[in-house]
C-alpha cells in the first residue's frame, strides 16, 4: 500500500481534552514495547507465522476467544459483551521485502531468502506494525471499557496484504459466515505525509482498483545487422508503451481517474541479437469497474494491432495476461459510515485534528470487505505518522518525506499510536451505541 497525499494539512497544535480511550502511561509504554518488537521481527505475505502468533496471545490475555490460520496466517479474535452490533475492526500484518535504513536503535536487521531463492531484508515499511499495535491497543480500551458499549466485537488481524490475497482468503474461508457477520467494518492506515496526532477520512472512493498485467510482445528474432530479415518485438514494445499511454489520454473520459504504468520491460540477451520476445509488466489504477474493464480491452486491441501492422501473424500475436490473483477492487468508503466515523474522531482527538482526505491511487485489499454479497458498510482513515518537526521542515524547504514503501520511513511511533487508538476505541463505541 502506498501514501496518501492529503488535503488542508494544518499542523498548528491545539489543546484538546484528554480522551478517555487515550492509553495512559503504562498502557502507552507496553504499546510502545510492542511496537518495537513488531517492528523488529516482520515477516513477508504468506510467512506471518510468528505474528500471528503474538498477535494471537495479545487478543486471548484480553479474553478474545481465538482462532488462528483463516485464510493462511489470519487471526479472529471475538468478543462478546451482550446485545448489540457486531464491529469488525481490521489490521494488516505482513511487512515487505526492503533493507531498512532508518538508523534506528530498534531498526530491522531480518534476512530472509525468498521465493525466488534471493536474500532479501525485511522491514514494515507500510506501517504495518502501527496498525498492529493501534489493533491490540484498541482492543485493550474496548475491553477495559466494556460497560460503555454492548455488542460484539469483531477482530480481524489480516495477513497478505501486500499481495492482495489476505483479504480474499479469509472471505473465501467464512470470515462472515464460521464467525459473525459485521455491521460495521473500520481499518486504520497510517500515512506518510500527515503529522502524527492528525487523521484524515475520503468519504467514497478512497483508494484504487489494482491489476497486474503482462503483455508478452512475440517477433521473429535474428541478427542485428539485419534487421530487414526480422520483426523486432523491442521496437514493438516501444511502440506499445507509447500507445498504452493514449488510453487514459484519449479513450478514457477525463473525469474518469484512470492511470496505466509500465514498470518494467525485459527483452534480448546480447547487442547484436534481435530476440524472439519481449516482457511488460504494467499496473493499472482505476475507481470505477467500468473504466478497469475499459483498460484491460483497449490494451488488448492496441497490443494486437501493433503487431498486425508489423506483419505478425494471428497466432505470433502477444498475450496479455491478467494476474485476477493479485487484481483488487478499489476501496469505497461508505460515506454514511465515514461520516459518524469521523465525527467520533472528531470528538475523540479535535476537529482540527481530524482532517478530509482526497482519493489516491495506491490500492488496498480492505476495499474486499465491503464487495460481499453482505454489503457490509465499510470506512478505512488515514492515521498519520510523520514526526511533526520533521513535516514542518519539509514543509517550509521543500524537501520530500520518505514515502512508504521507503527504506527510510520512520514514524513518530508514539504519537501515532496514542491518536490510532483513541480515534478508533470512540469510534467502535459509538458504532455499539449508534451514536
């Protein structure tokens, strides 16, 4: 998952009454602690065992009644405390494959081969582990808290985000049907363009429609020095790069966000080799369903069409692959629900504080909550992590944070824990009493 750019971002501080879902110091240090040991140990998508593990043990010491691998390395923890609607609130678990270069005293020093037999390092450079760490602290104020709300709570610590495939296996395991079927669902994503101590809602479409797509271009390779004896499938993907950019430009409506990226051509061996082949691989960012099903016809025709005017023959013709494995659907914030959302954080953490976010086109496997046939309500704000300082340098010299997905993303981790679970403990009690 990659950052939110936000809208009106005013980091002047004001005084705002300590909430009662605030962790005290205690409670803050034991987060803290967890947090560092999140942060210290991740794992990769599909490899969260240990996580899981730990996560797990903090929701059963809470008296969660527990059930671990849904859906690969997911974790449910219910609790039930009377008559009410059920809240399901959601954290992703899995970190990503970047050498961390923080510097940091608690910095993550893991190694790991991957599935390609590379040595690769590990680190939350998403803010997993934030959200985490919120998801465990909640859980300790609504269950601390318990005679404020009725209902049953619903948590779901999700692993494979990264990949897309969490969200999907858990549903396709019965989240919805072996556990209980949610009212309401509320995640949290910590951001890495807002100071911490702030939080940011899009009502609506939030984020985007992702799709992975593979076009491999065909040609008939041979020499260099005659290329006259050749159809060159380089010069056939230049072509089609250029082309594919036509598509939002000229095909799809201007008010219609569509993005189509090239981020990666593969092809030849040697200087004076003409190959046989070339390898793209594009992601494609939408809102609308219409307008991904819209980008995955033009590139076919546009693809085939280049390589009938080059003489290619029907069966030399190039495949467009489509990974529906890793496509997910664009995340769309109920705006009911993000509406009594954020009034709760409104009241939780001050108005001016709590902040209305644009949409972006990085993608979410969040938004497969909401796509059931339940029809659940669904709402995800944006936490923020960045040390308020360091923003206000940024700020006034124009330099850039690091983004996430950055192997040099550092959170001011406390402050942003602190406000993720103040904001989404009001936020769950409010949704228990339909305030």
């Amino acid at each position: 998952m990659k950052f939110a750019l936000l809208n009106a971002l005013i980091i002047t501080s004001c005084s705002v009454a300590a909430n009662q879902y605030e962790p005290t110091t205690t409670q803050q240090n034991t987060l803290n602690s967890l947090y560092k040991h999140l942060h210290q140990n991740p794992e990769l998508s599909y490899q969260e065992e240990k996580t899981a593990a730990k996560l797990a043990n903090e929701l059963s010491q809470l008296g969660f009644a527990v059930t671990e691998n849904v859906g690969g390395y997911g974790v449910v923890g219910i609790f039930k405390n009377g008559n009410g609607p059920t809240v399901m609130l959601r954290a992703d678990t899995d970190g990503l494959p970047i050498i961390e270069e923080t510097n940091k005293e608690y910095a993550s020093k893991v190694r790991v081969i991957d599935k390609s037999g590379n040595k690769v390092g590990v680190m939350h450079g998403c803010g997993h582990d934030i959200h985490m760490t919120s998801f465990i602290g909640t859980a300790q104020q609504l269950v601390e808290h318990k005679d404020d709300w009725q209902g049953t709570l619903m948590m779901v610590a999700q692993p494979a985000e990264e990949v897309g495939g969490g969200a999907k296996a858990m549903l396709k395991e019965g989240l919805y049907t072996k556990f209980a079927k949610p009212d309401y669902v509320v995640g949290l994503h910590v951001s890495a363009s807002a100071p911490a101590g702030k939080v940011a809602i899009a009502p609506g479409y939030a984020l985007a429609n992702v799709d992975s797509v593979d076009v491999i271009i065909k040609g008939r390779g041979g020499h260099g020095a005659y290329p006259h004896t050749t159809i060159d499938p380089v010069v056939l993907a230049s072509r089609t790069v250029l082309a594919l950019q036509t598509i939002a430009s000229r095909e799809i409506s201007p008010l219609e966000p569509s993005v189509i990226t090239v981020g990666s051509i593969h092809g030849g061996s040697k200087h004076n080799i003409i190959s046989n082949q070339v390898k793209l691989q594009l992601t494609l960012r939408s809102y609308n369903p219409d307008a991904r099903n819209q980008q995955i016809a033009a590139i076919k025709r546009i693809t085939k069409g280049i390589a009938l005017s080059a003489g290619l023959s029907e069966n030399e013709l190039p495949e467009v692959i489509v990974h529906e494995s890793e496509s997910i659907p664009s995340t769309y914030n109920n705006p009911e629900l993000a509406t009594r959302v954020t009034a709760s954080i409104k009241k939780a953490i001050g108005e001016a504080n709590t902040l209305k976010a644009e949409p972006v086109m990085a993608g979410e496997d969040f938004g497969l909550f909401g796509r059931t046939d339940e029809n659940v309500p669904i709402t995800i704000f944006w936490l923020g992590g960045v040390n308020s300082t360091e923003y206000e340098s940024a700020m006034k010299n124009g330099t850039k944070l690091p983004s996430l997905h950055s192997s040099k993303f550092a959170p001011d981790y406390p402050l942003t824990i602190k406000t993720g679970v103040t904001a989404m403990s009001q936020a769950a009690v409010d949704l228990f009493n339909n305030n």
